[in-house]
C-alpha cells in the first residue's frame, strides 16, 4: 500500500517530538512576555503568582456515559502528557476532572465549575461539539484557552468562541475524505447517511450529503435518536443497490449494532463510521470502514518509543485515534502556561496569547500551529478500513 502524505507527517513529527521533547520555540518566547501591569493590584499579583505555583488545567469529556470510552481515553492520554511534562520540566500541574457525559447542561455546569476554579489556567476539551457549544462561550467570557482534542464542528471555530482551538482537523475535510473514499475505491452510486440527532451529527450529515451529490451519487437520509439501540428498521429501509451506509454517531456501539442488523438482513451494505465511531472494542464489523481525525500511532515505527512509555504508564491499556490528540492538546496549554510563567506570575489571558502562537512538534504529525480561528493549519483525515475488528489504515 502507498503510504499516504499524513502518515510521512507522523513520521516527521514524532521524530522531532521526541528528540525535543516538549520544547517551547525561542521565537514564541520573545513574542509574548514581560511582567503584570504596574497599576495591577497587590492582590490580581498574587493570584497571578499563585497561578505558576499551582496551576491545574481542567479535562471536559464524557467520562461516563455511552461515550465513556472516549473520554476514559483522553483522561489517560492527558494524565500521561502532565507526568512527562513535570518531570522533564520540573514543574508541578495537575488536572481536574470534569465529566460531561454527552450532556449540554452537564457540559455548561463544568464549564462553570473550570471557570470558578481559578487555579485552572486552561481546559483539555471539551471533548464533544455540542459541549462546546454549551461552555465554550464562558470559557471565552473568562480568558479561559479550551483546547479540543476531538471537537470537530465545522462552525465552532467561525469567531464565535475566540478562545477555542482544537487538535484535530474540522469536518468539512472529513466529510469530503469519506466520500471520496466511498465512491473512488468502494465504487458507491447510491449511499445512505445517517445522522444521531445532536450537534455533531446533524451538521456533518449534512456535509455528507452534499458532498455525495456533488459526485452524482444518489443518497438517502434517515436519523436516528442518539439513544437508539435497535436498528432493524433503519437497516430494512436501507436499499438492496446501496453500497455504504455513512454513520454520523459518537457511538460506536450503534454503529456495530446498524452494521448486524444490515448483515443479518443480507444488506450489500456496509457501515463506514464517521470519527465517534473509532473504537476497536466496540465497533468491530466483518467489513467495514471508519474515518479518523488522527492516525493510529500504534502504526508508526517512530512512535514505538512513545507507545511503549504510553503502555508502561498505562498497564497496556488499549487506545485508539483520540488520547493521543489529547496529549497533544495537554501539552499545548502546559507549554503555552510555562511561557506565560517564565515571570513568575500569568493569567489566563496570557496563557491563551501564548496558545495562539503555539508552534509544537506534534506526535500526530507535523506541526501543531493555529489558524487566527483556532484551527490546525496543516489538517488530515484517515481512512480505516476494518475486517473482524482489525483495523487498517487505507486513506
């Protein structure tokens, strides 16, 4: 197989990664530094003081829930990324917890707790678009810098949330990866797009099947409650003539149960899993295909160092395409935070100025550098092709 342009930039960049292991760039120093405003008061001193010696960055993910597995995997991603971080640096962050299930108000009632806690000069996440949505305009209202490991909403880096930045690239490029995939190599002339009835789902359903036409292929809509578990219906409906049926969930158990029932029903269809669907535990068809917005490590010949010291902090726990982003979105605010300190004192504002101007090896590959609406500049999409649960990078 040829190996694909990204996988050449995750080559690239877990070797610089490792070989500089979480530097900051000189050039970024020199841009934004220099000590609190003489007309601060004694006490906005202090807590900027306060904020070197103690400062804790707050993970939002689903870390119960039908999505726990993803955000169970950020967790220890970024618990990873803050040990190797402290003992290479010597410095002393810890992470606080904030569980937002797939909720809106359990993602506002966090992003609320972060805000309060004034300890906390950045945020891991929010994992989920629609938790964005929920609490990244108090984040902003806060100066509060909100990294997103998985996040991938088209419209969430549009200027609304002028703190928000993100990891991973956004769904325009997805959606045009997973139908050019469909109908170059599958050879699709008819396709069904589900959506799961939230914000991420719904807006890139959508893309998916604008993309579809814009290639002359016929497409069906259907969708589902995101609660769902019997897809009988959804799976009678599909069409004999369909070739892939485009999934938009965060749940991969969906996506396993949809791609039975088309089995069972002797479907010539086969599932192909937007992003919430990575998981190998949980969605492993005999056939099938899953996009991801990372690519697996685990692949890569210069990351084994990384994935082995991943393995030992871990116990081998399994992971898949969304800790590593998450380690990366830790890294990004630890650095941003140690730059802001280099005075002895920060505060969010300048934590989030340093953020903006990040220029990080990344061990996804390339560069993490930021777009003026927190993008990623250099974006890639993976395509995965699944057989009995085993996964295979293909696009």
């Amino acid at each position: 197989m040829q190996e694909k342009p990204g996988l050449k930039k995750l080559a690239a960049g877990v070797a610089v990664a490792l070989v500089g292991a979480l530097a900051l760039t000189a050039g970024a120093v020199a841009k934004v530094s220099g000590p609190a405003s003489p007309s601060a008061s004694s006490a906005e001193l202090a807590r900027a003081q306060a904020n070197c010696r103690s400062a804790e960055i707050g993970v939002a993910a689903p870390l119960t829930g039908p999505a726990a597995f993803l955000g169970q995997e950020q967790l220890s991603w970024a618990q990873f990324a803050v040990r190797q971080f402290n003992q290479s640096r010597r410095t002393n962050f810890r992470l606080v917890q904030g569980d937002t299930q797939l909720s809106a108000s359990l993602a506002r009632t966090v992003a609320r707790q972060f805000v309060g806690r004034r300890n906390i000069m950045g945020v891991v996440g929010p994992s989920t678009s629609q938790a964005v949505i929920s609490g990244a305009g108090l984040f902003e209202a806060a100066s509060l810098a909100a990294v997103s490991p998985s996040a991938t909403r088209i419209d969430l880096t549009n200027g609304q949330f002028r703190t928000f930045f993100r990891v991973v690239p956004n769904d325009s490029g997805q959606a045009r990866s997973i139908v050019a995939y469909s109908v170059d190599t599958i050879k699709a002339t008819r396709a069904v797009v589900v959506d799961s009835q939230d914000d991420y789902s719904t807006a890139l359903a959508a893309g998916l099947q604008s993309a579809f036409r814009a290639r002359n292929v016929q497409v069906d809509r259907e969708s589902v409650s995101n609660t769902t578990t019997d897809f009988s219906t959804i799976a009678t409906r599909v069409s004999a003539d369909a070739q892939v049926v485009v999934f938009a969930t965060q749940t991969p158990a969906a996506a396993q149960a949809l791609s039975d029932q088309l089995l069972s029903q002797g479907k010539r269809a086969v599932v192909f899993g937007t992003d919430g669907a990575f998981s190998p535990d949980e969605f492993k068809p005999r056939n099938g295909f899953v996009s991801g917005f990372a690519p697996d490590i685990k692949a890569s010949r210069t990351a084994r160092s990384l994935v082995a010291a991943y393995n030992r902090f871990s116990r081998n726990r399994t992971f898949g395409t969304f800790g590593p982003p998450a380690y990366m979105s830790a890294t990004v605010l630890m650095t941003a935070i140690n730059a802001a300190c280099r005075d002895g004192r920060a505060t969010r504002a300048e934590v989030t100025r340093f953020v903006r101007i990040t220029r990080l090896a990344s061990i996804l590959g390339g560069t993490i550098r930021f777009t003026a609406r927190g993008d990623l500049t250099d974006p890639d999409w993976f395509v995965f092709k699944v057989t009995n649960g085993t996964y295979e990078t293909v696009g």
